[in-house]
C-alpha cells in the first residue's frame, strides 16, 4: 500500500506541536513513518514567525530549532507554481503551491478557506478528523487485503 502523502498547514503545526489532540495524533503518523509529508520553505518561516509570538513564549532560537526539526521530519519541496487562488487570505495560496510541487494526497488544515475549497486539482483538503477517519479506512482495507493474500 502506497503511504499518503500529505502537507500540513500551519495552524496544524502548531496545534500538534502545542495542543496535542488530533494534530498531535498526525504528527506521529509522520515521525512513525506511516505517512510522508512534505513542506515548503514559506510554509516553514511562516511557522517560525508564529512561534515567536509572544502567546507561545519561544525564543528566536527556539522556534528555528522547531523549524529545523520539522524540516528533518518532512521533504521540503521548493514550489515552480504560483497559485493565486484564495483572495481573502493569500497566504493560504502556499499550502497548495506545497501540495501541486509535492504531488500531495491531501492538505491537512483547520483553516476555513483552505477548507471551503475541498478540493484543489485533485488534492483532497481535510480538516485533521476527516483526515484521520479516511487514513484509518484505508488502513483496514490494507490489512484486509494482507489477510486475504495469506
């Protein structure tokens, strides 16, 4: 079974890095090596900016070594292709200029105008539960088809 490959929003990042939960539960899909993930470099200084906000108390040092870690984690793709697709929050735009260079199954965002798309040529856009539900799904499906070859 091919492994998903996925990228992850920022706001994603964050809450599995700080919140747990379902972001969490994600993350260590990706660091269990159960699915692939990858991430761009704006993708990856967004991050870091947020980290740095005063709400998070991370230092500059800190926040790169957070940054750093990811980056080991997950492939770093440098997108060929300007999207200009979600005009109330550009920034969005990066998220699927990552998923069209990384060749993505999905884009895992709590964002809601990532959301609202659903979809962008081909690549699913979930909210984490939803992306865990159809992970989970095809992950039986496998298991059944091992079964079975026995």
């Amino acid at each position: 079974m091919k492994r998903p490959h996925i990228v992850l929003d920022t706001n994603v990042l964050i809450s599995a890095s700080f919140f747990g939960g379902l972001p969490r539960e994600i993350l260590g899909l990706i660091v269990a090596g159960a699915i692939d993930c990858s991430l761009s470099l704006p993708i990856l200084d967004e991050l870091k900016d947020v980290l740095q906000r005063p709400k998070f108390g991370l230092s500059a040092q800190q926040a790169m070594a957070l940054v750093e870690e990811l980056s080991t984690l997950c492939r770093v793709v440098a997108p060929s292709r300007r999207v200009r697709s979600i005009c109330a929050d550009p920034d969005d735009d990066r998220i699927l200029e990552c998923a069209l260079e990384a060749r993505a199954d999905a884009i895992v965002s709590g964002d809601a105008h990532l959301l609202e798309l659903g979809m962008y040529e081909g690549i699913s856009i979930l909210c984490p539960s939803e992306f865990l539900q159809t992970i989970g799904k095809s992950m039986q499906a496998a298991k059944r088809r091992r079964k079975r070859k026995r």
